[in-house]
C-alpha cells in the first residue's frame, strides 16, 4: 500500500464528520462532482413519499395549513439561514437562482436610489437618482450575467463587468449595486466578501453576493459582513436535490424597503384578499412571488436535516484538509507538465473544489467517470472536482487522483 492510501486510511479514521456518509445514498463511485449537483441524503425518499402519498393523497387542500406548506419558504429559510450565517427571518426559499438574482440586483438598485417602502405606490423618498451604474462580476458564471444586462436596462443603469479584484477602485457616488460571486465557479477561488462588501458600502453602494458554490461548503457570515441581499441554490452542497429551489436573503435592515421586480400574490400583505392593488407583506416574505413548489421545497426540507449537529467551521476544516491533500496526491501521481492546477494555494482564497487545466479535459473526464471518478468538465481545458465534506473522504480523494494518473498516462 502507498503512504499516501495508508495516509488517507488515518485521515479517515480522525475525521469528526465521518459518520455523516452513511446519510447519504452512495455507491463504490467517488462522486466529486457535488459542486453541481448534491448526493441523495438516504432521508428523502421516505419524506417525499409521505408528501405524496399523504399530504397530497390524503388531506390534499387541507395541507397548506395542516402540512404546513403555506409558510414552508419561511420556515426551510430559517434552516437554510445558520448555514450561511443569518439570523432568522432574512431568508425566503422559492424561485431559481436566475429569478432571485433578478429581485436582488433590481431590489439593491432601488435601495441605493432611497425608492421603495412600504407605500402601495412604492413612492420616491430621498431618491438618489444619480446612482446609475451597477458593477457585476464579469467571471461570473453565464446567468448572473444575463440578468444583470435586464436588470440595467430595467433600472435605466449602465453595467460595468469587472474582475472582483477591479471593484474598489471602480466604485464610485454613481455606483448603486454591485453583484459577485462569493467563489469564482470555474477555478473555485474565494473572492473577498467582507473586503468588497466594506468598499461597496463606504461607496453608498449595496453588495449582493451569488453564494452557489460557498453554501454549505464554508462559512459565509452575511450578517457579520453586512451583506445587504444574497442568493443561492441549493442543490450542490446543500444536497436539496435537482432543480431544488433557490433562496433570497434581504438583510433585516433593509426589508422595510425592499422593493421586488416581481410582486407576486404570494408577497402581499393580504394574499388571499384578491385585491387589484399590491401592498407588500412584512418582512423576507416580500421576497416571495407565486405557489411554491411544495414537492422540492419539502425534498429540501427533509434533505437539510443531515446539517443537524454539523459545525460549518468543521465542514471548511475538513475541506480544506481534502482539497490540500487532494492536490498532494495529483502532484505525486500525476507526471509533470499533465495537469495545472488553478485552485489558489491560499486557504483564504480557496472555495471547495479542485481545478485541474490539461489538453482533451473532455474526454479525459469522460474517460474517468467510465472508471467510477465522476467530476466535471469546463471548456475549453478545465476539469473540476468538487469536494462535499459530508460525504468525500479521504480514501476517495487518493483514488481520484490515482486514477487521474493512470487516465492521462495512457
């Protein structure tokens, strides 16, 4: 046995979240591929069943009251909220990413301007109209992108795409929302959240942050940092499942004000008034637009329950104890001059994943996942290997690697 198997078998053998990995539906795969889509917790099924079966068989309608469906966006937001660093009542669970994106950015542009409030007309106070410029991560992954561009030319705004690392000299009095990705999706490198949420805010600016590829994975702090509006799927390391709903924090200081694009029936203060005129509701719950989807919010639900008893500073130890070790395996396995890595030596700037750059990174993944490695591919060159401390152990990341090596010396 190599030192590096023998290694891993000690890893293991320490690992204070071991015990979680029997939670999880898995097989002799080593799924490294969590950072687009989580495992199964063995809970779900089960718990969807009863949905099903129950809920919606049995005591149909009655269950928006009985099973709690009505006030489901809440209440799975509050469990949601620990993981990123919220106190209660700031998150709501409903919509895509793409959707939230969208309420977020148009939101933190009024914000900025001082429109918004709780008057039916949403009528100007103090407004800032000279803020008319938003600044948006221009490595971010596809779809924020596409929503910035209609979230300007919504609010009349110029968008200036920028490197995270240009943001603060590029702030300015015209600046009203800036929106990053808290890590960047291709390479997995930790962008400074708490240093550009400051630089935002010392602008008169609003921060909000795509926490997609962080949740679950890292401590986040939005309430510490003073993140002002944040969003985040949760089908990656939150394991919700495919297609899960997504989530909007508004920061509690802000809700008074927060004014969506999208004022669904769902976000009235009165939903079941059917009045023509919108008054929005008190508090996140303005953050919600029509029916939630009951059966995956409640996947959701029952696959959140494997964060019971679970420190996130020990998911981020753990993480970054895999993806060093990980990237120690690739170093001795792999010949020189194979692979690149583009994941940050740094532990500060690192999210949960490996990038690895090399030629035919298509079809070497292809080759990988056929021996039972699953990860991604990026084009043009870039193959990532998402790390989930809940259920990655370090056995795992020596076989991938091994693996890798066998793969590219063929």
């Amino acid at each position: 046995m190599s030192d590096l198997r023998s290694e891993a078998e000690v890893w293991d053998a320490k690992d204070e979240l071991a015990a979680k990995r029997a939670e999880f539906v898995l097989d002799d795969t080593v799924y490294l591929d969590g950072n687009s889509l989580g495992a199964l917790p063995a809970n779900v099924p089960g718990r969807v069943a009863d949905v099903i079966a129950r809920q919606w068989g049995e005591l149909r309608i009655r269950s928006w009251g009985e099973s709690g469906w009505w006030t489901a966006p809440e209440r799975i937001g509050d469990r949601v909220a620990p993981l990123v660093g919220a106190a209660p009542g700031q998150i709501v669970v409903g919509d895509s990413t793409s959707v939230n994106v969208f309420k977020a950015l148009v939101g933190a542009v009024r914000l900025a301007r001082g429109e918004g409030g709780d008057r039916p007309d949403g009528g100007d106070r103090h407004s800032d109209g000279g803020r008319d410029e938003i600044i948006v991560d221009a490595t971010t992954f596809p779809t924020d992108g596409y929503i910035a561009q209609s979230a300007a030319r919504l609010t009349g705004c110029r968008l200036i795409p920028l490197a995270p690392a240009e943001v603060p000299a590029a702030l300015g009095p015209r600046t009203a929302a800036v929106l990053l990705n808290h890590a960047d999706y291709r390479t997995g490198r930790l962008h400074d959240l708490p240093g550009l949420t400051a630089a935002a805010h010392a602008a008169g600016a609003l921060a909000v942050w795509d926490l997609c590829h962080t949740a679950g994975a890292l401590p986040v702090g939005l309430d510490e940092h003073g993140v002002d509006l944040a969003v985040g799927c949760t089908y990656k390391y939150l394991n919700g499942g495919p297609g899960s709903p997504a989530y909007l924090y508004v920061r509690e200081e802000h809700q008074e004000r927060f004014d969506s694009p999208l004022p669904g029936w769902n976000a009235h203060a009165e939903p079941f008034g059917m009045r023509p005129d919108f008054e929005p509701a008190q508090g996140a719950v303005r953050g919600r637009v029509g029916t939630p989807d009951i059966l995956s919010m409640l996947a959701l639900e029952a696959a959140l329950d494997v964060w019971d008893g679970v420190s996130v500073d020990a998911v981020r130890a753990k993480s970054l104890a895999l993806t060093d070790f990980f990237l120690r395996c690739v170093e001795t396995y792999v010949p020189p001059g194979l692979v690149e890595s583009l994941t940050p030596a740094a532990h500060a700037e690192r999210g949960s994943q490996v990038a690895l750059r090399c030629a035919d990174a298509g079809d070497v993944m292809k080759r990988l996942i056929d021996q039972g490695v699953v990860g991604d591919f990026r084009a043009p060159d870039v193959l990532r290997f998402g790390f989930t401390p809940l259920y990655v152990s370090f056995a795992d990341a020596e076989r991938a690697a091994r693996v890798l090596a066998r793969t590219l010396a063929v």
